[in-house]
C-alpha cells in the first residue's frame, strides 16, 4: 500500500513540475526550464518504475 501512495506522490510531483516547466518557458527562463523539466522527468520515471 505505501509503495503505491508513493508511487502517485511522485506522479503528481512530476505532473506540478510540468506546469512549473510551462510556466517558465512563457515567462523567457529557458534554462530554468531545463532543470525543471530534468527534475520532472526523473519524478515521473521514478513514479512509474516505484510501482
């Protein structure tokens, strides 16, 4: 059951830091960006392979 909760946790993390990569790609921060969208990556890898 805990693997599972954590396993949408980071899901959702992921799904947020997505939006966060939207958000900073409009407002011009590229490299912002970037990191973000690293940092999305490895959440929702993480998520899907916690399961």
């Amino acid at each position: 059951m805990t693997d599972n909760v954590l396993a949408i946790v980071m899901i959702f993390l992921g799904l947020f830091l997505v939006g966060g990569v939207i958000s900073l790609i409009r407002q011009g921060l590229k490299i912002g960006a970037a990191v973000c969208a690293l940092g999305a990556a490895m959440a929702i890898t993480a998520g899907v392979l916690w399961r």
